[in-house]
C-alpha cells in the first residue's frame, strides 16, 4: 500500500446536507479525521432524476473532486447515487469508495414481525440494487417500499432552521402503513441520508416502529478500510463545498459548524 499522509481528508458527497447524518456517524469514530464533505446542491434533488442523467453527473463530480482534494477515501453518503451509480464510480476512481445503500440487513435482523418498511427517494425505491439487498437479506419477509421526496425538503428546511409541517412526517409514515400488512410493519430503513437528520420527528409520527439506517455500519467500514493508516493530533477546520452558490448556505451554517464544517467554498 502506498503511502497516505496523516493530513489526507476523508471526502464525503451528498446531493445536499443528509450526508451529514453518515459523517457524524464517522467522526463518532475517527474524530481526528480531516473531511471534505461537498453537497451537490445544484444537483438537489437526486431523487427526481433518471438513471442516466446521475450516472453521468457522478463520476465526473467526483472526479474533480478527488483531483482537488486528494482524499484517502471517498464515502458517497447518498442512496440513491449508490444504488445507482456505485460501480461506475468505482470505476472511475481509483481511491477507495465506501457507499451508502438502504439498511435492510439490520432491518431484516430487528424485525419480530417480518413486514419492514422502506422509505428512500423515488429514485432509489424502484432500483434493482434494492430488489437484490431484499432477495440476499429478508427473503421472506415482507417489504413496504415508499418514495417520500417531501422528506428531503424536510430535512433541508430543518438544518436550515425552518419550521416544517408536522404533517409531512404523518403522510410518509401512512404511505407505509396503509399499504396491505402496513399495520403489521415493525422497523423502517432509513434510505436516505437525509432522513436520519428528522427521525425524531418520524417516530413521533409512528412511536411503535423501529428506525434503521447504515451510518454506524458504514462507521465500521471506513474505519476498517483507514485501521493502518496516522492522522493529525490536530486537524484543520473541516471543508464544506457546494456546487451551487455559496450565499445560499447562509442559512445552513450554524449546522454547518456543529460537524466542524467551517471552511466553505464553491467546487
Ligand atoms: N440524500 C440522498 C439519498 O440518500 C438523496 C436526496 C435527493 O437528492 O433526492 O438518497
């Protein structure tokens, strides 16, 4: 292996702000890492967009970003580009990439009563890569799917500071549960990075089920992945850059800095 200095970042990539929810999950777990988190926010949403328009956006996007920021490790922290995307990105890039695709192992772990739920965008919902996760870890088991791209806007709003409608966590919890053997549904998978940031507010929409997503597991991954790898005693301010105008973060900052993200740019 070759050499990697101490002060190389972990990168992470998100459409938006949900990929925060996985880096909190990794600086729980390597709180010296130095990070880049960059937000496609001129992309946002992926949810909405084709197959062929992210599988082209992604390599390139991150592409540059790794030719600028020379990271150790990339972790897109995205399910619907992963569930997409993963392969071609690994094939463009030649640095390790850990991705980001719904937790239903857990899921599949945790349920008593075999109907689990799976709430990710529209994007994600319908891809093959999550007919083959639920053929590997819960064939016999029931899954509920539901795209709820309202939540997404959701969780910006929330990060940003801006009062949400209580009753857009009440329908995307019913777009599960009144789906046939709805009632019967016990634990949910998180399939979106945004989603975590507004869990409280899920559960108190739905207090009897469990929530999952694959922030610790991917935790344990990158950790893994870096096990022989120094990194500073100190490290710098963390880097937050986007590919949409910086003076719409404005809004976004104090969160921003909570996860150490206080030096922004434009990529
Ligand atoms: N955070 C992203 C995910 O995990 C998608 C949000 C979006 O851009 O629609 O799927």
């Amino acid at each position: 292996m070759s050499f990697i200095a101490s002060s190389a970042p972990l990168l992470f990539f998100d459409s938006g702000i949900g990929g925060l929810s996985v880096l909190k999950a990794v600086q729980a777990a390597l709180p010296n890492a130095p990070i880049v988190f960059a937000a496609d926010c001129a992309g946002l949403p992926y949810g909405t967009k084709t197959e062929a328009e992210i599988s082209v956006r992604l390599p390139a996007l991150l592409g540059r970003l790794v030719e600028r920021y020379q990271p150790r490790l990339v972790t897109i922290a995205c399910n619907t580009a992963c569930t997409i995307a993963l392969t071609h990105v690994r094939a463009a890039l030649d640095v390790p990439v850990v991705g980001t695709v719904p937790a239903i192992k857990p899921a599949a772990e945790a349920t008593q009563s075999g109907v689990i739920g799976l709430l990710g965008t529209a994007a994600t919902v319908r891809q093959s890569y999550v007919d083959k996760l639920y053929a590997d870890h819960a064939p016999d088991m029931t899954l509920l799917r539901h795209a709820a791209p309202e939540l997404v806007s959701a969780a910006e709003a929330k990060i940003r500071g801006e009062p949400v409608d209580p009753a857009v966590y009440v329908r995307a919890m019913a777009g599960l549960i009144d789906q046939p053997d709805g009632a019967r549904l016990d634990v949910v998978v998180l399939g979106c990075t945004h989603f975590p940031l507004i869990e409280d507010e899920l559960r108190a929409a739905a207090p009897h089920v469990k929530f999952v997503d694959g922030g610790a597991g991917i935790a344990r991954r990158v950790r893994h992945l870096t096990k022989d790898q120094t990194w500073p005693v100190d490290p710098e301010e963390a880097t937050f850059v986007t590919t949409g105008p910086v003076a719409k973060l404005n809004a976004l900052l104090p969160a921003l800095s909570g996860f150490g993200l206080t030096r922004i740019g434009s990529l």
